[in-house]
C-alpha cells in the first residue's frame, strides 16, 4: 500500500503535468511584474506581495501559500515572519511565492539584489546559483535524489556554507510531496530511521515534479534562495518556471 502511494506521488499523469503546466505559466507571468516594482525606487515587500496575489487571482488561480518578499536582515530566515511588511525593499533579498490552478500548485523563489550589496553577500548570491546549477545538471532518471543534495551539500561546504533544508520536494496538489530531495542532518530515532530508509531508495524517474532549491542565510546580514519548478521528461530536468536572480540598479 505505501509503495503504490509513493509511486502515485512521485509520477505525474498527463492531465497533472498539464495542470502544472499551466500553473507554472500563472506564475511565470509574476516575474516581469516582480521586475517592473523593484525597479522602483521605493517599493515595500507587501506591495510586491499584494500585486502577486492580484495577477494569479486574476487569471482564475490562487496562491499555493502565503507569499513571502523578504530583504536585508529579513532574509536570513528561510521563512521570515511575518511573511511580507512596510520595509522599503534594498540590498539582497527574495520573493517565495507560487500559483494553485485547479489544485495543481508551483513553487517559485525569485532572488533579487537592489542597490549595493557587501562583498559577503555577494559571495552568497555566486554561491547560491552555482549551487543551482550545479544541482539541475546533475539530475538524471534512475539517480537516487539524496546524491544530488549531498553533491551540493559539498559543493557549499566547501565554501564555507552548508544546506539548512531540503534541496528540493516534490509538488502537485500538495506544496510539499515526494520526493524529498535532502540527507539526514542529525542523529535520527529509531521511527525516523525507518522513513529515511524508504526515502533513500527512492530515484528520480520520468514523470516527477518537483522544486530544487538551493539557499544560503547568515544571521545578522542577509540571505540567498533560488527555486524552480521542475519536470524530469526524456530522463531529462525542464524547468516549469522561469526565476532567475534580478538585478536591480538605481
């Protein structure tokens, strides 16, 4: 029984990746607009999230979850709370968002610099997207996914930076589904022993959706995320969604 709910969770049919499709296309039509408010030069984090929100209600859709613009010290959190606030947006920062159309979700984090940034950020935001890189060319069906988040857990480490969180996750109707694109970082119990050993068995294979998403946060300055939307068709990564890192001069 759960093998046969693992596999279901981890092939799309054809309607899903349809469906997907077009919520990524939903979500794709957020990232000129995302573009066009940074370029301001004011603009505050939940400006840029109540615009978000207008476009995807716009086109018969809604948000997968609380859309998160988060900048300067903000950012240092992989999820800042409160999601979005009055903060006039500068320096690095990130905009995590995503549709739901039909149920059928995408989860999408656009990176941004406005302005100057330090040279520590910057090394942040070059590591943050080598990493990206370095992951969806890595990617192949039949690969177990737990070894592309340990290459890139390496490629991070030795730059003096570590993955704090999954390197990607499945989507479909859930934001989070298999598969889990991570490692064990501490100790496990015993039941989460026998999880991880379900976990570690399972391969990327055609048909899979699922995000990879790569992030640096160091407390007291600021934080890095890129994350696409991904199908694995003709044993192959196609990115769904299109963000890349903005860069915002004044």
């Amino acid at each position: 029984m759960v093998q046969r709910m693992v596999k279901m969770k981890l092939s799309k049919t054809k309607r899903e990746i349809r469906l997907i499709k077009k919520s990524a296309e939903i979500s794709n039509s957020c990232l000129p607009l995302i573009e066009d408010l940074l370029k301001k030069e004011e603009v505050t984090e939940r400006e840029i999230a109540r615009a978000i929100r207008r476009n995807i209600y716009g086109q018969g859709a809604s948000l997968a979850f609380k859309t998160i613009v988060t900048c300067g010290k903000r950012a240092a959190r992989i999820h800042s709370k409160p999601e979005a606030t009055n903060k006039i947006i500068s320096g690095l920062g990130y905009v995590d968002f995503g549709a739901s159309y039909k149920g059928y979700k995408t989860d999408v984090t656009v990176p941004f610099i406005k302005d100057k940034i330090s040279k520590r950020e910057r090394k942040i935001t070059q590591t943050v997207l080598k990493a990206y890189e370095l992951a969806v060319n890595s990617i192949e069906s039949g690969l177990p996914c737990w070894k592309v988040y340990e290459k890139v857990n390496r490629f991070l480490r030795k730059r003096g930076f570590k993955m704090t969180h999954s390197l990607g996750h499945g989507v479909g109707l859930k934001i989070h589904e298999l598969p889990a694109i991570t490692m064990p970082r501490k100790k496990l119990t015993r039941k989460k022993r026998l999880i991880w050993k379900k976990l570690e068995k399972i391969r990327f294979r055609e048909g899979m959706v699922f995000t990879i998403e790569p992030g640096i946060y160091v407390k007291g300055l600021s934080g890095c995320r890129l994350e696409n939307t991904i199908l694995l068709t003709r044993g192959m990564p196609m990115p769904l969604t299109k963000a890349k890192l903005l860069l915002i001069k004044l």
